[in-house]
C-alpha cells in the first residue's frame, strides 16, 4: 500500500493536540520518520532531543488544534 505522507502527518498533529501541556508541548510518542517531517515543514522543534516532548511552533500549535477538531470532534454538539 502507498501510504499519503501528508495525510499521515496531519493525524499525528492532530493527535499531539492530545497530549498538550505547558501551553505548547506535547508528549512525542510518535513515529520518528513523522516527527522528523513535522519539524521540516516548521510545526514542531527539533524532536530529537531528550526531552520526553516536542515543542510546537506557533503555526504548529494552531494547526494541531484545528486538524484535531476537524478530524475527530463529534458534529452537532
């Protein structure tokens, strides 16, 4: 199967939103290859450090909040 790359990164920055603290930190137990290109279009920093999170850019953060309620808010409520 030929997976979409972009459709991929955007669920993985959408379910980031998930696990959001500090106001723009999220816990960075996604695959590596995606983390890697999320930090390539400038949506999240540097993912390859040791702490157990990423940090979003402001666009990032923006845009993991608006792709978690289009992809998994309920409708009508």
């Amino acid at each position: 199967m030929d997976a979409d790359d972009d459709k991929i990164d955007d669920a993985v920055l959408a379910l980031l939103w998930l696990t959001l603290h500090d106001e723009c930190r999220a816990w960075k137990g996604m695959d590596w290859a995606v983390l890697d290109r999320l930090c390539e279009k400038g949506l999240i920093h540097n993912p390859a450090t040791r702490a157990k999170s990423v940090m979003f850019t402001e666009e990032g953060l923006k845009n993991s909040e608006t792709l978690f309620r289009k992809l998994f808010a309920r409708s009508g409520g």
